[in-house]
C-alpha cells in the first residue's frame, strides 16, 4: 500500500513524500499554428496539462535556462499540470509549480511545449481568519464549508497554490479521512522534529477539527465537502490562501 505524509496531520508517521521523477530526455514538440494557441493565457484562466508520454522544459525566463523537466505524472500518479499565473511575454506563459517552492515561477513556451491546453472555470478561496474555504465559478460563490488551518506554531502559510492530485485517503492511513488534495505549496514552519512531508493538502481528520487552528498546516474539511471538492473540483484548480 502507498503511503504518504503531509503537514496536516496531527501525528507525525514519518513518511517522506519521494521526490518528484523526472526523464533524462526532453525533446519539446515543433511549433503549433498560433490559432491553436490559447490567449487565455494572458488572463491565466487556463491549465496546460503535460501531453502523455512527453516532458515539458521550465526555464528561470523566456528562452532562458532550464530549471526544471517535468514529466506527464505527479509524485502520486496523477497527470501533471502546469498552472499559468497570468504573466505572459509572447508565446511564454510563467508557471507554477511544486518543484518550484511557494512563490517562484518558472516559463514555459506554450507554442511549443507539449501541452494541453484546458480552460479553468473554478477557483478555491481560503479566508484564514474566517477559517473558511469557498468554491467559486467563474467568481460566483458555488460553495461555503469551514476547515481547520494550521496552528499559531505551524500556520497555513498565504499564498497561491493550486492543485495536483486527487486522492483516497484510505490509501494513505486513517488520518487523512476519506479524501486528499494535494496542493502545490509547501509548509516553510514545520514542528521541530518532524520527519514527513513539507507538503500541503485539504483533507479529512479522524476528530472533527474544522473551525479550529489546530494543523501542522493543511486545511483539514468534513468528509462531505471533501468528497464534494473530489467530484466537482479538477487538477489545475487554484487555491488562493488569505491572511
């Protein structure tokens, strides 16, 4: 059975999430008619999912150096997204990603790379004062539910994330409830001593904890509206974290 630490746990299993696999080889595709490029890129309301079996090259700008390879698979199995930020020079789309850290980005040609291009209609809101997250479409308010944040010694760090997988909790021990999102961020103030992951994730609890800051960092939901965000909510999602 897989088995899988992120920071929300309330125990620490000592799991360390692998690495991410990358290919040695990368070969980008020819140029794509510019019609079939999505502008949508200048607005970021789009995902750019790896084409299967191909890798796509992150550079530190355009035509810049490579920083990264990513291949068609997360860590976890799930297929890989990129998300676009909405800064755009040309043909070149700036990225997030989980290799990345929180705040870097990284460009990717999207005239070139061997992406798909899919468009984004929802968004994931999280008000850390309010202890709440919202689902949006296309900025109308779909759905309200409370969660757990981290606590004051480990808080949820803000910021823009999005996310990468989807998954059974049951796959990865009792304490993650019934369902996992994987997100893109990383926990920067982890326990002293702890030995999983850095990963942050919207997942279950075996008490009920939403409403409360009591995490190592993750946003901890009822199984209702987890399994509600695992139906409704695909990869590529962007989760914004606000103080």
């Amino acid at each position: 059975m897989k088995r899988l630490a992120f920071v929300g746990l309330l125990v620490a299993l000592g799991i360390s999430i692998g690495a991410l696999l990358l290919r040695s080889e990368d070969v980008e595709e020819k140029p794509r008619p510019k019609s079939t490029v999505a502008k949508k890129v200048i607005r970021g309301d789009i995902n750019l999912r790896v084409a299967k079996g191909r890798q796509v090259l992150l550079r530190a700008g355009p035509d810049g150096e490579i920083v990264g390879r990513v291949g068609d698979t997360t860590e976890f199995g799930s297929p890989e997204v990129l998300s676009p930020t909405g800064r755009r020079r040309g043909s070149w789309a700036a990225v997030r990603h989980t290799s990345l850290g929180n705040s870097q980005v990284a460009w990717v040609n999207t005239e070139r790379a061997p992406v798909v291009i899919r468009p984004r209609r929802l968004q994931l809101e999280v008000d850390l004062s309010r202890r709440e997250l919202v689902l949006l479409q296309n900025g109308v308010r779909k759905r309200r539910m409370s969660v757990a944040i981290g606590a004051p010694a480990t808080p949820t760090p803000p910021g823009e994330y999005y996310v990468t997988d989807k998954l059974p909790g049951a796959d990865f021990g009792p304490y993650y409830g019934c369902c996992i999102l994987a997100l893109s961020g990383h926990q920067p103030n982890l326990p002293q001593g702890w030995s999983g992951g850095d990963r942050l994730a919207i997942h279950g609890s075996p008490t009920p904890t939403w409403g409360q800051n009591v995490s190592n960092g993750c946003l901890h939901a009822r199984e209702a509206d987890l399994r509600y965000l695992l139906k409704t909510v695909p990869l590529g999602t962007v989760v914004s974290v606000h103080p």
